[in-house]
C-alpha cells in the first residue's frame, strides 16, 4: 500500500476522473498514459464507476484509485474492480479499517488538526485535503502541515494550472488532485487526444514547478 502512495507522490498529479460511460474508460486510460500520467482517480459519482475502474486496472499500465468513496461496502466494490487506492471526502474510520482489510490504501479527507489526528490514530499518514480551494488554499495546507512533521497532504478541489505551484511548493504536499487535465466534457466525447495534450501540459507544468523547487 505504501508502493502506491509512493508513486502517487512520484507523479506528483491525480487526475479526478469523471466517467458516464464505461465505453470511455480505456480510451481515458490510454491518453493519460499517452500524455505521461499513468494514474487516474475514478469517482464513484456515476454508475460506470466500479466497472470502468475494472477495464483501467486490467490494463496494467496504471494506477487506478477509487474516489468519491464513502462506505465500507464501496470499498468492497472498488477493491473488487481493482482499484489500488480509495479516496475519500472525508474521514471515516469504518472506510479505512475496510481499506486496511482489503489492502488497498486509504487516502481520507482531512482539512483540521482534529482529522488528521484521527487519521493518524488510525495509521494514516497521507491525507486528502478537500476541498483545498475553500478550505483556506494553500496557505491553510502550509499552516496545518507546520504541527504535523510527518503527515502528507494531497490537495483537492479548486486547483488549476494557475494555482498549482502554490501547492507543489509547499513540502508537506504529496501529490496535488484536479480534474482539469481531464475535463468530463471532453471524456464523455472521445474526444482523447485533446485530453493527452491537456495532461501533457498538467505533466509538463508539474515538472516544472517541481525543478523550480530543487533549484
């Protein structure tokens, strides 16, 4: 389960995946991997959910995580579809006890010391931090990241290209989540290599902020 988190934090990028129709999924796949992010968060919003993460997972070539999960029953289904990863709005201990027991990692939502306190209690040490644009941004990541010298936050919810490097410079930030390389428009059109491009730019722009840090 760490793998995971690890390579989450290696891509820097989760794009939140949206999809209505399961005959989308492995055209998304394929231009997330054509665009250089192999990772996808699907939402469980729609009811294509659970098996377009099984068509994504059984290609092999990413990481594919549940998103929008609220309840041990659909950790069950997610784990059953494959999914590596669940993430959740908020934080629910019967949701992360049933992540532990099906081996897939939980990333729980936690925006106030007192979550992530509970998420630590519970062995959780990466945390979704949503939604990230009305939760006070960056500088609320910055100062909740301050007492907790070992948690990591995945910030979710009102980030764009124009505010992405707020967050990738913040060192306590693992991961940054969005959905704007991967617009529900678009994906529900086929319309897949306009999305490869916008994930290349999502990639390219990642990158950049992140080289900008080591310098």
């Amino acid at each position: 389960m760490s793998d995971v988190l690890a390579s989450l934090g290696a891509h820097r990028l989760v794009p939140v995946v949206v999809l209505d129709d399961v005959a989308r999924a492995d055209g998304l796949a394929g231009a997330l991997v054509a665009g250089g992010l192999p990772v996808a968060e699907v939402t469980f919003r729609t009811a294509a959910a659970a098996e377009s993460i099984r068509i994504m997972a059984e290609r092999g070539d990413l990481i594919v995580g549940a998103g929008t999960v609220l309840t041990p029953a659909q950790v069950d289904e997610a784990a059953d579809a494959g999914a590596s990863y669940v993430v959740s709005p908020g934080l629910s201990r019967a949701v992360v006890e049933r992540c532990g027991e099906r081996g897939v990692a939980a990333l729980p939502g936690a925006v106030t010391a007192s979550e992530v306190m509970a998420a630590l209690e519970l062995g959780v040490s990466t945390v979704k931090f949503f939604p990230a644009g009305t939760s006070g941004g960056a500088a609320a990541v910055k100062a909740l990241a301050a007492p907790f010298g070992g948690v990591s936050f995945v910030p979710t919810g009102g980030i764009g290209p124009k505010n992405l490097h707020e967050y990738l410079s913040i060192p306590a930030v693992h991961a940054v989540g969005g959905s704007w390389m991967v617009p529900r428009d678009l994906v529900a059109a086929g319309a897949f290599d306009e999305v490869t491009a916008l994930v290349a730019e999502a990639v390219a722009l990642a990158r950049s902020d992140s080289e900008g840090e080591e310098a």
